[in-house]
C-alpha cells in the first residue's frame, strides 16, 4: 500500500522483516490551516491526495486531527477536519524525527 512507502523495512539475523516505528511531528496551528466536514466516502490518504496531491501525506491530516482514532484511514463521517496548509514545515520535521 502507498501509504507505507516511505517507512523503512529492516530484516532480524534470521531474515525476519519488519517496519520501523514511524514517529509523527506535532501539527502546529496556523492561521491559514482550512477546515472540511467529513464526507460520505473519504479517506485521510484520498483527502492528502485532494489537498496536497500526494496521498502517502495521509499521516498529516489524521495527525492534525487527535480527537479522531488514529489508526482509523477514515474519519468520522460530519466531523469537521483540519487540514494544515504549511506542511513543508511538517514534512521537515517528520524527516528529523525519523532519520
């Protein structure tokens, strides 16, 4: 799946793969951060792809919006959802925290 792409994969001595455990910046607020109701059909990898036209930036949204469960790929149906708009920012520290 797209949305596991950039996690690395390592092996044990015996061969076994795994993913490394991925570590998610804090979001910060902005002024210019939009909000939307959550629709009939999205998705946290859907709506990346809407906004940032990259759907593997899924984490930032879900991120942004912690009241939600945060191993759910879909949010609650009528809920309003922030989507941060300075995500070069949050991209940057997501690379830092996962080097």
């Amino acid at each position: 799946m797209d949305r596991y792409n950039n996690i690395p994969i390592f092996r044990t001595p015996v061969g076994k793969r795994y993913r490394a455990n991925v570590k998610y910046p804090q979001i910060p607020f902005s002024d210019n951060d939009f909000y939307v109701a959550a629709e009939e059909g999205d998705r946290y990898d859907l709506l990346a792809f809407k906004y940032y036209g990259d759907s593997t930036l899924w984490w930032i949204i879900s991120s942004a919006n912690p009241r939600f469960k945060p191993n759910s790929l879909y949010p609650v149906l009528g809920h309003q959802l922030r989507i941060p708009s300075n995500i070069s920012d949050i991209i940057e520290a997501y690379k830092i925290l996962n080097k």
